[in-house]
C-alpha cells in the first residue's frame, strides 16, 4: 500500500473543496481561507471586471440546516451598510449544490497580525474606536456578533477596520423569542473543532472572547453586552495582558467591560466607545473615580505646553529678579 504524503493529501483536499463555478459569472482563482461553516475562495467577476471573495459550503451536496445559516449569514450582512462591515454582492446556490454568497475582497492583515505594528496607546485606541463604531451599528439594527475577536477583525492597506465572519450573527429579536440549543453535529461538519474557531452548538463564541453567558449556552440571556465583553477582551489584548501596566482609567475600563455579571458592564457598546474617546481627549472617565492628586496630574498631562511655558516664565523672571539686584 502507497501511503500519500501530507501535501498530497491537502492538494486532494482543496480539490475535493473547490467550488464548481460553471455557468456562474465567477472564474475561481485560489483558496484564502475558511469562516465559521465554509470555505472563502478569491474569484473574478466576470460580469463586473472585479475581484470578490466567495464563500461557499465545505462539501458539494450541503443544504439543509447549514445552507440556511449560511444564507442567513448573507442577509444578516446585507442589512449591514456600514464601512466597517464588508458588503455582500450575491447569494444562491452554485451547480455542485453548495450555498455561497459573494462579498468584498478585503486585503490586509487580520488585528492579531496588525497590532504589533502599532506603536502608540493611542494608536490602539484609534483602532478599537472604529471597530466599535461598526459593532454599534450593528446592534442598533438589531444585530449581535457573538464572536468578536483579533482573527475576526480585518485591517485594510488604508487603515480601514472590518468586522469579518458574521456567521454566528443573531437578531437581538430571535434570541429574544428563540432560546433553543443549536445543532449540536454543526460545529464538527464544519470543521471548527481548533479552540481558536467558533465553537457552534450549545456554546457559541470563542474561548477567550466568550462572554460566561455565552459558555453557559444562555442564548435567551444574550444582548448588546454579550458584545461588549468581547469588545472589552479585544481591548485588552489591544493594550496588553497585564492591566497593571496601563493606565488606571483603561484598566477600569477593561474591567468594567468584562466583568462576569452582564448587569456590571457598559449598557452599549457606545458607552464604552464613550469612555475610550474620554480618555484619549483626557477627560475624566465616568466609572473611574479621581482622587485630587489624579485630577491635577491629568490636567498637567493634557496642559504640558502651557504648564512649560508658564514655568519657564516664571524661571526667567526669578533669574531677572536676582541678577537685578545691587
């Protein structure tokens, strides 16, 4: 018997998933990746001369269940016109009898990738403002993630922040009337059994970013802090992991963001987009409680230039003062 090497046996893999595109108006160019239930392969337009990314189902012959939650994925994104959230172009079914959709083809490098490229505190925080503001969006159409994380955070060449991989997206309206357990056998026909993937079942999310909720497998208790903890995670991460370096303010901040009881965190996420932008305009932050020794140290951090000038008045006229005298 002739065992095949493992690049052989990836080669017979990604053909055994490429797509069938014919009589589509998409020419396949390579594989790119994988999101929560299928496969993003680059292909061409054809009909419009553009580059987009499809996503199709694993294998050929899926439907069912996983067919509709790819589906509802697409539409979910559809209703999302924002810049922060990649548009998507089309759905349906190819001639293999997979479900797909076809969406923006977004270059860049994912936010684990980006960050330490960053430099600055602020330059963090500018980040995390955007990606809030996407995720703000999306809950005031009635739209939660549920897998917020680095991976799923997408940084284009122009500096342009993306939330990716929709595909545990729910409506704030069928949590609320659904609190039913989903397939348990989705998450492994999908191949997300790596713990940096979505775990899909009675436990939706990401260890790490999951809110406790979330790892209880408490759909009907989800809502817009389900979010904001994993914002508040990615935060973290953003700013580093021992909160005792940052700046006491942020590290609150992290706190308040992820604390174990939903009712103990930021209301919305633009609550905690609120606060990041407090500190970066250094301005007090509303849960953090200053001392007058922190007030005055805040306000010759945000004054350096006056404070500078002032003191150096003062110096030259004490040294006027002493070299006038007889």
């Amino acid at each position: 018997m002739t065992w095949l090497s493992d690049s052989a046996l990836e080669r017979l893999r990604q053909a055994v998933e490429a797509p069938d595109l014919s009589a589509t108006r998409y020419r396949l160019i390579e594989r790119i990746g994988r999101g929560g239930m299928g496969v993003v392969f680059l292909a061409e337009d054809l009909a419009l001369g553009r580059r987009v990314a499809l996503k199709v189902l694993d294998f050929p012959g899926e439907s069912g269940d996983l067919g509709a939650r790819l589906l509802r994925e697409a539409r979910i994104l559809a209703q999302l016109e924002h810049p922060g959230i990649v548009p998507v172009h089309d759905a349906g079914t190819l001639p293999d009898g997979r479900v797909f959709y076809a969406m923006k083809f977004v270059e860049g490098r994912n936010l684990s990738e980006h960050a330490p490229s960053l430099v600055s505190v602020a330059d963090h925080l500018h980040i995390f403002q955007k990606l809030c503001e996407a995720v703000a969006f999306a809950h005031s159409c009635g739209v939660l993630h549920r897998d917020l994380k680095p991976e799923n955070v997408m940084i284009g060449p122009f500096g342009e922040v993306l939330v990716m991989d929709w595909g545990v997206a729910r409506s704030l309206r069928d949590l609320a009337t659904d609190a039913r357990v989903e397939p348990a056998h989705a998450g492994a026909a999908a191949g997300l059994s790596a713990p940096s993937r979505t775990r899909d079942g009675a436990v939706v999310g990401t260890p790490g970013y999951m809110s406790p909720e979330q790892a209880r497998g408490q759909s009907a208790a989800l809502d817009e802090r389900t979010d904001v903890y994993s914002l508040g995670m990615i935060l973290h991460f953003l700013l580093g992991s021992n909160l005792r370096n940052l700046p006491a303010p942020l590290a609150a901040a992290c706190v308040k963001a992820t604390s174990a009881d939903p009712k103990d965190r930021y209301p919305s996420v633009a609550d905690l987009a609120t606060e990041v932008a407090r500190f970066l305009d250094g301005q007090p932050l509303k849960d953090y409680p200053e001392t007058l020794f922190r007030r005055v140290g805040r306000f010759l951090q945000r004054h350096q230039l006056v404070v500078w000038l002032v003191v150096a008045y003062l110096f030259t006229r004490i040294l006027l003062i002493l070299f006038a005298r007889p």
